[in-house]
C-alpha cells in the first residue's frame, strides 16, 4: 500500500468522506482543517486513495480524530491503524483514544484491535486503545 502525507483539504479525503457511508465521517473535512489550525503535531496520511486517518499527538496519548475508507473488509482500516500505532511507539505514547458512533457498528473493529470503550458522550462510545494490548 502507498502511503502519502495530506491535509484536510486534500481531494481524495473530500472524495472518501463522501463515499465511506459514515454520516459522521462527511462532517470530518472541517474538523480536520480545525486541528490543523490548531497546531497540533497532527498525522494525516491517504493510503492508495482508498483510505485516510488523521490524528493529534499530545504528551501521553494520540487522539484518533477520523479514520474512514471508501471500501470496507480491504484491510485498509487495520493499516491505518497500525500506521497511527507506529508513530506513537516512535514518540514513546502508549494509549490512543477516539470516538465511534454506537449507531454504525465500528466499535467491533476496534475491539478486534485491543481497544476498549471507556464511556459514552453523545450517540457515541468513547474508546482507547493501551499499545500494549494492541492486536495487528
């Protein structure tokens, strides 16, 4: 797979938010450019112009704000993440943490992964993901 380094408004993140089927994720443009604005040490990478995430780094965690892809089963999710894992073990974090809406039943990929949910806010679970329980 190939990896390239992109922002918020690139046309390829415009392109998969539309087409991933998350309501969520086509709000996920905006929030992007917000972070980035921010700041922050922010990640956002496309991957063959399927898949995208973006995270923020903090001093203990990587926040995952948004990881979408167009075609669902591919193995781009599980990339993406592996992705966010290693450049969290190359800053020396160990936990990240994200949203994942109850209604569209992604929280079962995370937890394949090792995540957890910690708590809901909204129509979403709030989850983290301890590295050292992480599951390629």
């Amino acid at each position: 797979m190939i990896a390239r380094t992109c922002m918020g408004d690139d046309p390829a993140i415009k392109r998969i938010c539309f087409n991933c089927g998350s309501d969520n994720v086509k709000d996920a443009q905006a929030y992007i450019r917000f972070v980035a604005f921010r700041q922050r040490d922010v990640l956002c990478e496309v991957l063959d112009e399927q898949a995208f995430y973006v995270c923020y780094f903090g001093k203990k965690h990587c926040r995952l704000v948004e990881l979408a892809c167009e075609n669902h089963g591919n193995g781009y999710g599980t990339v993406c993440l592996e992705r966010v894992a290693a450049a969290c073990k190359e800053r020396g974090i160990g936990k990240i943490t994200f949203r994942c809406s109850e209604s569209e039943g992604y929280a079962g990929f995370y937890i394949r992964h090792g995540a957890v949910i910690t708590g809901r806010k909204g129509g979403d679970y709030e989850m983290e993901l301890n590295l050292e329980d992480y599951i390629a």
